[in-house]
C-alpha cells in the first residue's frame, strides 16, 4: 500500500488530511508542492488538480483532491477509529461544523489575521490594519458559532474526535499564533479548553506548521 500527499506542510488543508491519516494510523510520504510558486505548477501536477491547488491525494493509483472529499476517504478506506460516524443528528453536526469552517472560519482566522499580522511582518511587509480589523470582527461571529455548535464534551461533537475537530484545529492553529487571537479565545472558555486538549493530540504534534 502506497499513500502519497502532495502539497505543501504549512497549508491548513493539507494538515487536515495528514491528521486524518495520523489518527487513523496509516503510513504516508508528503511530496512536497508549493502552490505559490508558479514552476511547481507542473503538467505533471495539474493531472494531478486540475485548478493547481492542494492538497492532491494518491493512494495505489487512486487519485483525488479537496481535503474534504480527501479526508472522508480516508476515513472510509482505512482500518481504525472512525471519524465520521454516529446517530445522523451527530453526523449532520460534524458536516455543519466543516462547513462553517470552510465558510466563514478559514479566511478571517488564517488570511485576514494571521497572514497579514504575522506572515506579512516576516517579510518585513506592512499589515493592512482594516483588513486585521475586519477579520476579528469576522473571527469573533466565527468562534461564537462553533461555541454554539459544540456538545459540551470532551471533543467538538461528542466524546470522539471526528473530521470536524480535524477540520478546525490547523486554523485555530494559525490564528492562536497572533496575539489577537489568544486574547480573543479567552473569550470562548468552552473552545479554549477543546483547544488545550486538541493541541496535544500526537496527530498535532506530528505534523507542525514550520517554524
């Protein structure tokens, strides 16, 4: 068995499937792609993902991306914890909860805060202030959503972990770098303490943002 994911170790959703496949214990190698730099955008990749994006997925010749569909099937096709499963209203939640994140989590934590305070600040470019402003304001809708949407136990929808844990955590990941975003979660003990425990999972720490 050959499982093979290319992209690029600081892409959100390239994590997301990588921690899919660490807590569903299989083996992988990470090829990296950079999708910021045009020479990768190679034919040979664009078989691969046709829009030049990543994550892109091959598992002994079968190929997909979007880390969605990505991470679903790995939860289907490999032996186990399942990640995706339930009495419908738990299933249903899980979904919901990607689908925020996709939504409406993803660009104001990681794009609107994180890229322009921090990222921006390392290449020693000036961060758009209204753009951070408006990103907050964005996070804080954002985080009180998934609040609401939470069970209350010990992992977003329940006593499991599930993609939808998995879906979230690399963004909140980014966004807790910021001092922003740390003040801002105190705000949110419920998601706080889901974080303390989510952060130490062994899939988090097997796959780090680069320093």
């Amino acid at each position: 068995m050959t499982v093979t994911v290319y992209g690029a170790d600081y892409s959100c959703y390239v994590r997301i499937v990588r921690l899919a496949l660490e807590e569903k214990g299989v083996p992988y190698r990470l090829v990296p792609v950079d999708i910021f730099a045009e020479e990768e955008r190679t034919p040979d990749y664009l078989a691969r993902h046709p829009f030049g994006k990543i994550p892109s997925f091959d598992h002994d010749g079968f190929l997909l991306y979007e880390a969605s569909a990505i991470s679903r099937y790995v939860d289907a096709a490999f032996d186990g914890p399942s990640l995706l499963s339930g009495d419908p209203k738990t299933i249903a939640r899980i979904e919901q909860i990607i689908s925020v994140c996709d939504s409406y989590v993803y660009q104001p934590l990681v794009w609107d805060v994180y890229v322009e305070r921090l990222e921006k600040a390392g290449r020693g470019e000036k961060s758009d202030e209204d753009r951070i402003a408006d990103g907050l304001d964005k996070a804080r809708i954002s985080l009180a959503a998934i609040t609401r949407l939470m069970s209350g136990k010990t992992w977003l929808t329940g006593d499991d972990i599930t993609l939808a844990d998995l879906h979230l955590a690399p963004m909140m990941d980014f966004f807790l770098m910021t001092q922003e975003g740390r003040r801002m979660i105190t705000g949110f003990p419920l998601l706080g303490a889901w974080w303390e425990r989510m952060r130490q999972r062994p899939s988090m720490l097997a796959t780090p943002y680069p320093a």
